[in-house]
C-alpha cells in the first residue's frame, strides 16, 4: 500500500512538474511576441534566455545571439554560441560570429568566419570584408581576388558605410574596393606609389566625397612629395 502511495505521489508530482514547464514555456512564449511587438530588446532577450533554460534550442539560441549582435553585445553573442567554425552551423550563426569577432577586434577568426559565408553564399559584400580583413591580418595578396571578384561584381546601387568621419556616410561599394586596391598595391611595393593612386581617383571618380579615399590619397601624396625641410635660420 505505501509501494502504491508513494508512485501515486511520483505521478503526481512529475505531472505537475510538467504542467508547469509547459506553463511557463507558453507564458515566455507570449512574453516573447509581446516584447517584439513593442521593440523591447532586453525583453526579448529576457523572453529567449527563460525558453532556452526551459526548453534547450539551438535555433533559438542562434536567434538569441543574434539580438546580442544586433544590439552592440557581442561578446554577450559569442559566450551564447562560442566562436569556433563549425560546419554544423546555422547561417545565422555564422554571421554572429564574424561581425562580433571583427567588431571585438579578432581579425583572423572573424576572417575565418566570413569565409565560410562567401562559401555559402557568395556576394561582394562578403568578399570586401574578407579583402579588408586580409588587409589588416597581413595576407594582402590574398586579397587581391576578393578585391577583383568585387570590383566586378558589385552593382551601381550597393553602398557601403564608413564611419571614420563624426558623421558615418555611403559610398558607392565598387568605390570601397578600389581603395582597397590601392592599399593592396602600395602594401606590395612603398614604391609604386603612382598606380594606388590611381586607384583612388577611380574610387574618387565613383564619389568625389569619399573622405576615407580623400585621407589616403593625401597621404601616398606626402610620402611621394615629403614637404621641404625649413631652412636652419642658424646659417
């Protein structure tokens, strides 16, 4: 008889284990629309960390990490799916990890990261990241592919964003890459001087206000033409 009590008790208890988790698996799930409804970030990712301790996802934690991404917390991102390349992840995931790597200043894994999405899905987005990133890690003759399948690749409507000016602003991308061009060409040799720059006016020539083109070309100018030492007024 107590054998009989005490799996009735069991039963019971696990049943309303259950209906718990069901409730506030539900209750979250609501919470959850409700947060995107109003634009609320942290309550949506209030809504997904409760239904991921709940109810395990990966989906929904590729969804998690990307609202970190999305809203600046990248390093938030990254501890909720790691930084690793594998092969099993979702695009989405992949995306997470190459901006919040490159934005947490990880060239060579974010690179790794954005590789495998030009791998999935070629675009010149993707490959301008990929150049830039070669760029910065040293690898500037790999780039040079990246660089050419974008100049011939990008359409007149893509834009790309800079924001090394108080005020960001677009230029046209097939702009972007020629001045990647020219970095790639100078980088390869200090003293070809002449043909980056000629690069650069082809980007100028895309957009008279591309100041990121405007800075460089200024100063491959001044290291062709160092400006004359002032005259000793001892002598």
């Amino acid at each position: 008889m107590k054998k009989i009590i005490v799996v009735l008790l069991l039963s019971i208890s696990f049943s309303a284990t259950a209906q718990s988790k069901n409730d506030l698996q539900k209750h979250y799930e609501a919470f959850y629309q409700e947060m995107r409804t109003q634009g609320d970030v942290n309550g949506v990712i209030n809504a997904l960390t409760h239904l991921n301790v709940i109810t395990p996802s990966k989906q929904r934690k590729d969804t998690l990490a990307f609202v970190y991404a999305n809203n600046n917390q990248h390093m938030q991102a990254l501890n909720t799916i790691g930084i690793e390349k594998e092969a099993s992840d979702s695009d989405m995931a992949v995306q997470v990890k190459a901006i919040s790597l490159k934005a947490l200043n990880q060239p060579k894994r974010a690179l790794e990261q954005f590789e495998e999405l030009f791998k999935r899905t070629p675009n010149p987005y993707l490959a301008y990241e990929i150049a830039d990133l070669k760029i910065q890690t040293g690898a500037t003759q790999d780039a040079i592919t990246n660089i050419d399948y974008g100049i011939a690749n990008a359409k007149d409507d893509m834009k790309y964003a800079f924001y090394e000016r108080q005020q960001p602003y677009e230029v046209p991308l097939k702009a972007a890459f020629f001045h990647l061009k020219a970095l790639t060409i100078y980088n390869n040799d200090k003293a070809n001087i002449d043909a980056a720059v000629a690069q650069i006016d082809e980007a100028l020539a895309l957009d008279p206000n591309f100041n990121l083109a405007s800075l460089s070309k200024q100063a491959l100018q001044s290291r062709k033409n160092p400006p004359a030492e002032e005259a000793d007024p001892k002598q």
